[in-house]
C-alpha cells in the first residue's frame, strides 16, 4: 500500500469515521516544515478584523465571497454577515439556527449556503432576509454557485442540483455514484455560459445543461486502480478552474487535464496527487498536492514549468494571483507568497498560529482571510 494511503488509514482510525468518509484536514502535519532557507516576513498591514463566532469543524468548506465592494462570509453555527471590504463595517447579520457547512456562494440574485441537514438557503445581498429555503438530498459541503438564474450546488451523496433562484424550486437533479469510500468534501460547481462543470467522487467530470441538467459531457480526469477501497480514492474535490475555452481538473491519487470545455476532450494529463486546488492564469496552471506541493504547468500542453517543496507536508488551500506573484495558504497558519515565474518561496506570515484551511480572496490590493477559528481579516502587503 502506499505511503499516502497508510497516512489516511492512520487518520480514519483515529477519528473513527472509517463508517463514512475521511477529511483532507486529517491527513497533514500542521507544523510548519523545516525550511532551509527561512524566507523573510512581509510588512503586512491589517485593516481590520472580525469574530465570525465559531470555529470551522473539519470536513466543512466556509470561504469569504467578494461582491460589490462587501465581503460575505458565515460561520459554521449558522452566521451569515456582509461587511464592508474597505472598512470592516458590518452590514447586515443573520442566524439560520442550523450548523452551515458549505459557504458562501453569491450572485446578484443573493448569497447562498448549504447546511448541515440538507437545506440550501438564500439570503438578500442587501439585507441579509431570507429569500428561501429549499431541501436538498444530503448536506452540502461546499460552496454554492450563483448565478444565470440559478443557484447550483453538490451534495454529499453525489447529486448536483439546479434551483430557481427567484423561488428555490427545483429545475432539476443529476446524480452521480458515490464509491464506497472517499474523501469527506467535494468541490463546487463551476458555471459557465448556459452549463455548470462539476466533479464527482469517481474521477469523473461533467459538464450539465444549465437549463435542463442533461449532459453535454463526461471525461475521466481518473480511474480507480487498486485492490483496497483506500486505493481506489479518486475524488475531483478540487473546484474545476475554467479559462477561455479550456477547463482544467484534477483527482486525488489521480492526475491532472487540460480538457476542452466546448466537447470535454483531454488535451493534456499529468500525474499528479490533487489534494489543496487549483487556479490559472494566462500562461499556466497552478496545482497543489497531497504531498503540499505546489506545481506550475503550461496550461496549453502540460508541460512542467516549476515545483514548490518547501511546504511539503502541510495541506495547502488552492493558490491565488496577487500582483504578479501568488498566495497559498497553509495548515500551519502560515500565508505564503510565491514567485510565479520561478516558484520561490518569498515570504511568510503567521495570523496568530490558526489553521487557515481555504483559499484567500483577493479584492485589488487587499487580501481576505478567514481561519478556522472563524476570524475573518482584510490585509495588504506594503511595497518595498
């Protein structure tokens, strides 16, 4: 068995969740790694800083969302709040009462979440009243997507569901097979013009009629090998990143593809362990790893263009382009700016040693971060 298998058993074990599924955050050290090289600290500003009031357990998916100058984010005991990106100011406020696993998505129809017991919920992006409340078949642990009238999202039991996003009702549900085991997460549905591309725990990745929910197309990004179920883990937990006409996945224990959006064609396929995200630009595809490595490649053929190691051995968020590098965020509590040309670690910084599980959002010259203590800031980093 591989190594990386026998480090999820361990964590299953001892969590005793081998009834149902393993969580990505159960499966790294959170110690920061012996850099031989210590890069230097950034001179970071914060502009402010809130209490969302609750921690984030494990195997939920709360990241911030950016929208007309507020930044929306909840917390894991059913707070939804809005402030203002600038200042910090608090718009609005609202308690669902119901544990939120799966935040936020927004749109100009409203801010989505999903809950614990299976309920999607729309909230007024200006006041924070609920829209709606519509029941899905499990819960949802990852963000919502909003938009083109629709508010889409991916349940745990493997359905993907398209809502009214005037009424709530159900336009329609495509279902996908759950393998007996695998990763506790999903990724989020990406939209895109007249369709949603969404992964599934089965190393496959389809791309649905936004209208009607019928397939366009299906790839697989993977395909299960092994004897044991721990084996045979290929989840797509990663969000599809989508640029021009391309969309890019990638599977645990997998690879990663360059796939044409227009007819779900494999232009290009590396093998690659995809655990934290991934994100694109002009030129490459930027991945992160099971091992919390971080991978450039061309996005036109997949060719290696750079590697990371230095973080081997945290579990690392998807990157982010900020000025012309990028941002990662680490299990140590650690941001990390990285060269995106070369890949060298440039520098580090600690927000008071909390675990930051999801991407940081980048709004112009400001970064905002949301740990797993559920404290939410607004930083930039000065120019030297």
């Amino acid at each position: 068995m591989k190594a990386g298998n026998l480090r999820i058993l361990f964590a299953l074990m001892v969590a005793g969740m081998l009834a149902g599924c393993g969580g990505p955050s159960l499966i790294k050290a959170e110690d920061p790694p012996a850099l031989e090289t210590p890069p230097g600290e950034p001179a970071v500003t914060e502009h402010w800083s809130v209490s969302l009031g609750a921690a984030t357990p494990p195997g939920y998916r709360l990241e911030p969302a950016l929208m007309d100058e507020r930044v929306f984010a909840a917390g894991a005991d059913g707070t939804v709040a809005a402030y203002d990106a600038a200042s910090g100011e608090r718009r609005w406020r609202q308690d669902l009462d119901v544990a939120i696993t799966g935040a936020v998505g927004v749109g100009e129809t409203g801010v989505a979440v999903g809950t614990a017991n299976a309920e999607v919920v729309l909230l007024d992006p200006d006041s924070g009243a609920v829209k709606w409340r519509q029941r899905v078949s499990s819960e949802v642990l990852a963000p919502p997507a909003v938009g083109q009238g629709s508010v889409v999202v991916r349940t745990g039991d493997g359905g993907v569901f398209a809502l009214e996003a005037d009424t709530g009702e159900q336009r329609w549900l495509y279902r996908s097979g759950v393998p007996a085991l695998s990763l506790r997460g999903h990724g989020s549905p990406v939209l895109v013009n007249g369709g949603v591309v969404v992964g599934f725990d089965n190393g496959r990745l389809a791309a649905l009629e936004l209208g009607n929910g019928d397939v366009a197309w299906e790839a697989s990004v993977a395909v299960p090998e092994g004897r044991s179920d721990l084996e045979r883990m290929v989840d797509l937990d990663a969000d599809p990143a989508v640029a021009g006409g391309d969309v890019f996945a990638g599977a645990y224990q997998g690879r990663v593809a360059g796939i044409a959006l227009a007819n779900g064609q494999i232009a290009w396929t590396r093998e690659v362990s995809v655990l934290g995200g991934i994100s694109v630009d002009d030129s490459n595809v930027y991945v992160t790893d099971e091992r919390g490595r971080l991978w450039a490649f061309d996005r036109r053929n997949g060719a290696s263009v750079w590697r990371l190691d230095a973080l081997e051995g945290l579990s690392l968020t998807a990157p982010r382009r900020y000025r012309d590098g990028l941002i990662v965020a680490g299990s140590d509590g650690y941001l990390n700016w990285i060269g995106r040309r070369d890949g060298a670690l440039e520098a580090r910084y600690a927000f008071d040693n909390s675990r930051l599980s999801v991407a940081p959002r980048v709004d112009g010259e400001r970064i905002v971060v949301l740990d797993r203590r559920g404290q939410l800031r607004s930083i930039s980093v000065n120019q030297q």
